[in-house]
C-alpha cells in the first residue's frame, strides 16, 4: 500500500503531465491558427489575381492606376488609390460590406503591377555592404570617447538583437546619434544614410540623458534610459529588416508609416519572446479588424512594457484633453463670434458622420 507521500507525488507528477499536455494543445491551436490566417491571406491575393484575369473592371483599375503613379512624382499607392480596387475585389466575391478586408490583396497587387516604378531603395551593393560593416567596425573600436561608451553598447545590441530575432539576415546599418526630426520620434531608419549609401539608423541622443517630454517627470535613472534607446533601437531595426529582408510592399510605409502587417508581425513575434501583450495589426484602428482594441505598433515595445522595467526613468506625458480643448475653443472664438464657431461645427460634424457612413 502506497503512503500518502507517494500518492501526493503521484497527483503531482500527473497534474505536471496535465499541465503539459495543455499547454502542447494550446500551442497546437495557436500553430494552427497561424496557418489558417496565412492560408486565408494567400486564398485572398490568388483570388484577387483570378479576379483582374476574369473581371474587366478590375483589370482596368489596375491598369488605370499603374498609368497614374508613372505620372505622379510620389510612386506609392495610398489608401484612396486601392480602394476602388478594395470594392471591386470584395464586390466580385459578394461581400460587398467588407471591402476593408481586400486592401492587403489590392496594394499586393498594387505593388506586383507598379514596383517597377520606384527606386529599389532596400537594395544595397556589395560595395555599400562592405563600407556600412567598415563604419560599423569603426565605430565598435575607435569611436570617439565622448561618445564611444553610447555607440559601443548601441552596436552590441544590433549584432545581439540581429542574431537572436532576425537570423543575421541584417546588414550592419550607420549607426548615428543624430536628431531624426520631431521631438516626438525617437529614433528613425533611412533606406539612403547622410552621405548617400544606404542604411542609416538615427537615434536621438537626448534619450540617453532624458531631458525629453516623457522624462522630465522621471528619476533619469541610467540604466532605465538605456533600456528605453535598446528598445528604440530594436523598432527601428524591424524598419530594416522591412525595407532590406522583407521586401514590405511601399504602401505599408506610406499609409501606415511603416506601422502595418508586416511590422505588427515582426513585432508580436518578438514581443512573445520576451512575454510581452500584442499590438494591432495596423496604426490605424479602422484598419484592424479584430485587433482594433489593442496598443498602437507605432509605440511597440514601449506602449506594451511595464513602466517599471525602465526603473523610473519614463513617465509618459499625459495631458489634460478638457483643458487643451477649452484653451484652444477660447483661441477660436477670440477670432470668431459664436454663431459662426456653431454653424461651422455642425457642418463639419455632419460632414464626418456622412463619411463614416460611406466607409461603412
């Protein structure tokens, strides 16, 4: 007869095994979840391609907007552009109350007809290659000491975070500590660097010293302004690998800013690893189905990282919308009597309401 020590091992050896086996099939679901979505996506642009072959309309669009973007300086399709496409996709397939759902397939096949309009910016030469790991080189071993500390640790972080999450498919960028332009953006990658190669990563050197918005209510703890630039500099490098490995198709960067699928992929991919929640499938809620209600990919990793990872040192600004909304109705109305601040309203709101109707 067993003791009641063994039973108790026994029930905890079987509860480890229940365990496991849940997990296995929860990871099971989530593989085959993947896969039907991939699937779906691919059915949807084969689909697509079937239909510009069998449907004249279509065909024309396509054709009719290939013949557009040659002629305008921009060569990236926008939104407006693939959505005439959108509808008749959705419109042939009889489902003509989700032609949302078909912009992936119709930029897919936006960029199949016009890719070869544009500049091939991700694509480097081995020359190019070969100057960007010499900089990179230069800048691990003989950078200059009031910033040698900074760089050092930047490029570390690139040949760790190239291995670990991107298979050392990237090509060492120009690392710079450079100001990428509004004061809101943190860091930023260029397909052309400063002095005309390419592959630049930019990285606004204030973060390291956290005199920007969203620290001067923090602690400027070192090591926290460390790891907010580390993770600064892994949203930039998902950038990169868009533009150089990915071949992400241009509308994304154009109607997203970059923030769209592809991004949002790489990131939750990435994001998994290191426990952290989802973001969306794109910036724009209206352009994410099911995934509306989750953090924007444009603040990824930040926006989905306890604040106290970075130990004091990131507090993000929060500002009081009534006041801001009072402050700028009282600027308006000093310029325009009340009449005309109601009438002008209500034309604008119903201008919105009927677009959201029209979207819809």
């Amino acid at each position: 007869m067993k003791s009641l020590e063994d039973v108790s091992q026994l029930e905890g050896t079987a509860q480890n095994e229940m365990a496991r086996a849940f997990r296995a099939m929860l990871e099971g679901e989530g593989q085959r979840e993947e896969a039907r979505l991939e699937a779906e996506q691919k059915d949807k642009l084969e689909r697509s391609r079937a239909a510009v072959a069998a449907d004249e309309t279509i065909a024309e669009q396509v054709k009719k907007l290939a013949k557009s973007l040659k002629r305008r300086k921009d060569k990236t399709p926008r939104v407006d552009d693939l959505e005439p496409i959108a509808r008749s996709l959705s419109k042939h397939y009889k489902q003509g109350r989700s032609w949302r759902k078909w912009l992936d397939a119709a930029e897919a096949m936006a960029h199949e007809h016009t890719s070869h309009l544009g500049e091939t910016n991700g694509v480097y030469t081995p020359t190019d290659a070969e100057l960007r790991k010499a900089i990179f080189r230069y800048s691990l071993e003989q950078a200059s000491p009031a910033m040698k500390g900074h760089i050092q640790h930047l490029c570390s972080c690139w040949e760790r975070y190239n291995a670990e999450f991107f298979d050392s498919r990237l090509a060492p960028p120009v690392l710079a500590l450079e100001e990428p332009g509004p004061s809101t953006c943190y860091g930023e990658f260029s397909p052309v660097s400063c002095f005309g190669g390419s592959g630049q990563i930019m990285i606004r050197p204030s973060l390291l010293v956290g005199t920007l918005q969203d620290f001067r209510q923090g602690n400027k703890n070192k090591e926290g302004l460390r790891r907010f630039t580390e993770y600064v500099l892994l949203h930039e490098m998902i950038h990169q690998w868009q533009v150089e490995v990915a071949g992400t198709p241009p509308g994304e960067f154009h109607n997203y800013g970059g923030h769209g699928s592809t991004f949002s992929h790489k990131a939750n991919e990435i994001g998994e690893k290191f426990g952290l929640p989802p973001v969306r499938l794109r910036n724009k809620k209206s352009h994410s189905g099911k995934t509306k209600h989750l953090p924007n990919p444009s603040h990824w990793p930040h926006c989905v990282c306890q604040p106290e990872y970075f130990l004091g040192a990131y507090v993000p600004f929060s500002p009081d919308e009534d006041a801001k909304l009072l402050e700028d109705l009282a600027r308006i109305l000093r310029r325009h009597d009340i009449g005309k601040v109601e009438r002008v309203a209500r034309e604008i709101w119903q201008r919105m309401q009927e677009a959201e109707e029209r979207t819809s």
